[in-house]
C-alpha cells in the first residue's frame, strides 16, 4: 500500500475560546512547534496540506490562502482538504497519500479554526449547511440534527441519558490534564442531567465549546523518519467513506458510513479484530452520544453496546480500551479541523509514552483516531501503530 | 453593467432567495496589535525583520513566512515610499458606478520589503507614474482608532 | 517512564472583558451575501407540488425506492429516475427533538420539535425535515402516526412553510 509513512512530530496552540492570534499566528505556532519537535526545518518540508472548517467561521474566504504563511506553504506544493468536522482527520490522509504515493518524502499538515471571529455565535454559521429550499426556511439549527440522531440512537437501543453523561464525565475530567484544554471539568453525571436543555435530549453539558486553535503534524517516508527519530509512530491504515446527503432518507442510530471508513483502514492495516488489536481510541466527540455512536461504526463494541463499556470503565484511562484519554472535544475544546488532528497528536503522545499525566495506563501498540462532519455523514479513520 | 444584473423573472416556485447572516469580529493578532497600536499613539510604521532572510515586513508579523523564523525585532520604517502600482477604480463593490473614482496604489514604505495597498489622494489619475514617492496623511491622533483607517491615504511627496 | 516533555503550548485566550473595555484591537464586518437560490429542477416541481396540497416523490424503478425530497437521479443507482408519484400528506416520525434554541441561540420557552418524518407511499425510512405542532412536547414519541397542517391554499406560496407543521393524526 505505497510507501511507509510515519508522524515524525506534532504541535498545537491551546484552545481557548477567544484567542488574541490570528488564525495566521496559531497556524504558524501549531507548525513551527511540530517542525520543532522533530528537529526539520521548513526547508525539509516538501509539501504543506491545510484542514479548515468553513470560512464563515474564521470570517475569510479562500481561507487555505490566507492561512498558507503560518502553515508554512510559502512556495511550496499546498493543498487544502475540507469535509467538515472529519476535517482535522481526514487532512492526515492527504498528507499520507503524497508520503505513501512516493511525491513527497516529508508533508507538514496544518489544521486551524478560528470559530471566536463569527458573531454573535458561530453556531448560526451551521445555518447554511442545510438544504436552503428544502430545510433552511424552518429556521433550523445545528443543534436539531444532533438531537434527532441522539433521540434516534437512544431509542433504538433503549439507551439511557444518565449512561451517555458519563462520556461527558469522563472526557471532561481526562482534559484536566491537557495542557492545552478549554474545559476540563470535574462533573458529575447529575450536573448534566440538570444542565440546561437545549434541544432534547442534548442540554448544555453533552456539548463541546466553540474554540479557536490549531494543531500540526510532520509526516515523513521512511528514510526520513529513521534519521529524524527513533521513535516513528507509523500510519498504518486509512480509511473514509461517506454516506447520502438526503440526511433525512437513512437511519441515524448507526453511523455506517464510519464503519465503512473503519473496514478500509483495517484492511490496510491488517487489523482483523478491533476489539483486541485496537489499544486505545481517540472517536470524535463533539457531543457525549458521539463518542459512543463512533466506538460502535468502528466496531469496538457491538452495536448499542458502547454505554455499557461506558459504565464499566473499561474506556476510562485505567481502562482495557481508554477512549478519549486526550479529554476529547468534550474536555480539551472543539476548534473543528484542529480538534480532529488534536486526536492524532494524542494517539502519537500515547504510543510513544509520553502523554504525562495523561498516559494510559495499559501497554498500546496501535491506536484509531475517528472523526466525523458534514450533515452527518462523513468518516475519516487512521490507523497508527508503533 | 454586468456585474449589477440579477435574475429578476423567476416564480416563486423556482428559486428561493436568502442571506448569510455572517458577521465577523477580528482581533489584530499578535503582531497586528503591535503595529495598530505604533500607528494609532506614534503615528509611525513597525515592522519585523528577519535576520536569516533580510526581509522586513511591514505591517510587522511574529514569523518570517519563508524560513519560519519568530521575529522578536521590530523597528520603525518611513511613513513615506515608493509607488509600486496603480489602478483607477470606477465601480463600487455592487458594480454600481462610483461618483468619484478612487485611486489605489501599491506603496512600498522606505525600509520595507514588503508593499501597502492603500488608496491615493490629493493627485489625479494623469499625473501618477510607478516609481513616484508619496507619503502617509494620517487622520488626528484623537481620531485615530487603530486600525488601516487610521491612514486616510498617500500623498505625492 | 512517562517523559512529558516541558513544553510551553502558545495561544493567548482573551476575555469578553478584553473586547468590551477595548483592550485588544478589533475590526468588525458584515458580510453582505445575498443569494438567489434555484429550486432546481426536481425541488422546483416538488415545491409546485406544495403549493397544489401535494407531496411528490419520485421512483427508480431500478432499486426500487420510492424517495423523497425528490431528485433528478437516484443517487444509489447513479441513472435517471423513472416515475414522478404522488405521497400521501401523513407520515411516522421517525425522531424528533424538542428544541428550546433558536437558529441563533436565542433560548426560547416553548420548545420547537424538529422532526425527521417518513413519508407515506415512500419507501421505509425515507423521510424529510419538518416541524410538529399542536402536540403536548412531553406526548411526542417515535413512531407517532401525523398528518400535515397545510397553509390555507390560496396563501400558499410554493416553499416547504405550506405545510405550516404536522399534527398527530387522530385515532
């Protein structure tokens, strides 16, 4: 499958929920800090892949082109990937693909978001992902479609809300040891299940903030990855699919388009049983219910089975599978594209034991990182492994 | 006027008309306080330079895009340059005609590597030729908000 | 055994303090972003559909759905669709949410209940977006049998706001 590709180095800003920098300057702190941690210099660097979100959000169009300097894409082979939410995972997969395909022998990949520049808030941004003959004269909001998948979900597997708060619980309690985190918390499930009801059966808590910030990666061929460290953690497999955008024509309790992307990169990574071959999984988590729905499309568990694992610790860090041991979305802040690469910078800490406070506590070999976007209907998967 | 034409002969029933409410709140960034924040209470222009590349960036930034480089060293270039380029606009952002032709020109500030844009005034349109000097008129320093406004334009020197 | 490294992550988080007292330097901008919308061929018919009291599917004959919104091609089988149908004004609600925020994050007292409603004389699990009303919030269940309220026809204007909301069908 192409040549050998490892993350050599990684970086990030904190998330914050209004920064001071541009989103030129935290691209470029992202960038520079994981050219750094790897000992490359811009000069060694052969292409330059961009993840972003939506301009509206940062207030720029062409927002790859505005945000090239700080990603380091002076004259240099540039591209920007964009599939919403599944951005910050899927702009990993660019990066392997020129390092896999044999173009490039090193890609530095950039994710940012600036969400704070939208006003009064960014959700009102989500407004225009709907359908606008069709849905936007309902004046729906991004909220709804979390609901109707989370009600969908709930009810298909007679779920309750008080197992899928300890996601929040435990995301939000494992960000107090990020560095970088918004809203690392210490909650209870009660403190949730009193916290506001935006749209039922989603209330305040189940929810990641709005943020800004940004994260980078250094992917490197083999030769380059050998020579700049000794420990190469190596993209394995990748994967990504994508279901109908008729949204409302399919069913919402099962994620099968993340599954389809979990089958592809397994098949490339050689992976034939998840549940034992997969030691620790960062799943996107901008609500509490996703991170359960992600668990189950990649077939960690079986299908509604997720909350129990939950409520039996086995995803907590000291868990046979700790999932979201970063903090998650939930905990460490959800600057969109950014926070999906955050989920690969975490599986390259965990791997190579240097996640701090944050290491889990079992032996891992391999990780997944998830992510999810669109309306509902994207997935991106990889794969690492050491 | 092409650019002012709309669909106007469609049925209710075949399109459906809309805005996208975005508003957008910007803060300078590091490097864009700094420089706001010298135009505003100095009147003056700050830049960074690189010392690997020799580039000096006006307005100044925290990074040398080429060499990627945190720039710590800032200092103050002429508030006066070179004319780099010119247009004549004579349209608005509608495509509607303008009462008054803007001038816009590209001025690179004496000790910059990089260029402004910013619009010109007091001169006309058949008196301007690359490679003239013109200078800041900057608005009162009471009135000055931080921020490219603060520069009402570039006069011929 | 666990080697943090010491690093010092950049990013300066500001206040709404910072903004409100003037402490940073802002600029603000309204974009001014005006569309006009085609309907498109198959919504453009659809909306038509509306404005007479009807919901109109379309069919491909291959896989054998019956959709709804309509579309010019069946996207599964990538090929023309076959058959315009009309589907009956009732449907299931397939999920729903009960929604006290707005569009844009204005909270509200009586919820809204979005709803996600399969459509009769469609295929199972074909469903559009809509609005449920004259309902008891806490009554909504799935799987609740509704019917749509229609604007009165002659203020009818072809948009999917014709069906003003749907009501539970009455036993």
């Amino acid at each position: 499958m192409g040549r050998r590709v490892a993350i050599v180095g990684v970086g990030m800003t904190k998330f914050v929920r209004r920064a001071q920098e541009t989103g030129q300057e935290l691209a470029y702190h992202a960038a520079k800090m994981a050219l750094d941690s790897c000992g490359l210099h811009l000069g060694q660097v052969d292409g330059v892949v961009l993840g972003s979100a939506p301009d509206s959000f940062d207030g720029v169009h062409m927002k790859g082109e505005y945000l090239s300097p700080g990603a380091g894409a002076w004259g240099k082979p540039y591209m920007r990937c964009f599939v919403g939410g599944a951005t910050g995972v899927f702009s990993v997969i660019n990066g392997w693909y020129y390092v896999a395909s044999g173009l490039f022998d090193t890609c530095l990949v950039v994710c940012e978001e600036k969400m704070s520049s939208f006003q009064p808030h960014a959700q009102a941004a989500f407004l225009t992902i709907f359908d606008h003959t069709t849905e936007r004269p309902l004046k729906p909001n991004l909220l709804w479609i979390f609901a109707l998948e989370m009600n969908r979900y709930m009810s298909t597997y007679g779920l309750r809300k008080e197992d899928i708060a300890l996601v929040a619980v435990k995301n939000k309690n494992n960000a107090l040891d990020h560095p970088c985190a918004q809203i690392a918390d210490k909650v209870t499930v009660e403190e949730i299940l009193k916290s506001e009801v935006l749209a039922w059966p989603v209330q305040r808590l189940d929810v990641s903030p709005v943020s800004d910030g940004a994260t980078a990666v250094v992917l490197a061929n083999e030769t380059v990855a050998r020579r700049v460290t000794d420990k190469p953690v190596w993209i394995e497999g990748v994967g990504w699919a994508l279901d109908t955008a008729y949204w409302t024509n399919r069913d919402l309790c099962y994620p099968r388009y993340v599954e389809e992307a979990a089958r592809m990169a397994y098949k490339m990574a050689g992976v034939t049983d998840p549940r034992h071959q997969i030691h620790v999984a960062e799943p996107y988590d901008p609500f509490d219910y996703k991170e359960l729905h992600h668990m189950e499309g990649l077939l960690l568990c079986g299908k509604g089975e997720a909350p129990q694992l939950t409520v039996d610790g086995v995803t907590r860090r000291d868990g046979e599978l700790p999932v979201c041991p970063s903090g998650g979305l939930l905990g460490v802040g959800n600057p969109i594209s950014a926070a999906g690469l955050m989920k690969v910078a975490e599986l390259f800490w965990q791997l190579r034991g240097e996640a701090g406070k944050r290491q889990i506590a079992r032996k891992a070999k391999r990780g997944i990182a998830q992510a999810w976007g669109d309306l509902m209907q994207v997935g991106a998967v990889v794969v690492v492994g050491i | 006027m092409a650019l002012k034409e709309r669909v106007e002969r469609l049925t209710q029933t075949k399109a459906w008309y809309g805005e996208l409410p975005v508003e957008s709140l910007y803060t300078a960034g590091i490097a864009g306080e700094r420089f706001f924040r010298t135009l505003k209470d100095n009147g003056e222009f700050s830049g960074t330079k690189c010392k690997c590349c020799g580039i000096v960036y006006v307005p100044g930034r925290i990074f040398c895009e080429r060499c990627f480089a945190p720039l710590e060293e800032w200092l103050t270039v002429a508030s006066y340059g070179t004319l780099e380029s010119w247009t004549v606009v004579y349209v608005g952002l509608d495509g509607s005609r303008l009462a008054e032709p803007i001038i816009v020109g590209l001025i690179r500030l004496d000790g910059a590597s990089t260029v402004l844009v910013h619009r010109l005034g007091e001169v006309t349109p058949d008196t301007l030729s690359i490679g003239m000097k013109f200078t800041a008129v900057l608005k009162p320093k009471t009135k000055r908000e931080g921020a490219i406004t603060d520069i009402l334009y570039f006069k011929p020197v | 055994m666990n080697k943090e490294k010491k690093i010092e992550f950049p990013g300066t988080g500001l206040s709404d303090a910072d903004f409100k007292e003037g402490r940073v330097l802002t600029t603000r901008w309204k974009v001014d972003a005006r569309y006009t919308w085609d309907a498109g061929v198959a919504i453009g018919r659809y909306l038509e559909g509306i404005k007479k009291g009807v919901i109109l599917g379309v069919r491909c004959y291959k896989c054998g759905r019956t959709m709804v919104p309509p579309r010019i091609f069946c996207e599964w089988c990538f090929r023309n669709i076959d058959e315009w149908v009309e589907l009956k004004d009732t449907g299931t609600v397939n999920t729903f949410s009960l929604c006290y925020v707005t569009w844009d994050v204005k909270r509200i007292k009586e919820p809204q209940i979005p709803a996600v409603i399969e459509i009769d004389g469609a295929s199972p699990g074909m469903g559009i977006m809509h609005l449920l009303g004259e309902v008891d919030p806490q009554k909504v269940h799935i799987g609740m049998r509704v019917k749509a309220v229609w604007r009165p026809a002659g203020e009818r204007e072809g948009a999917i706001t014709d069906i003003l909301y749907w009501k539970p069908l009455e036993k």
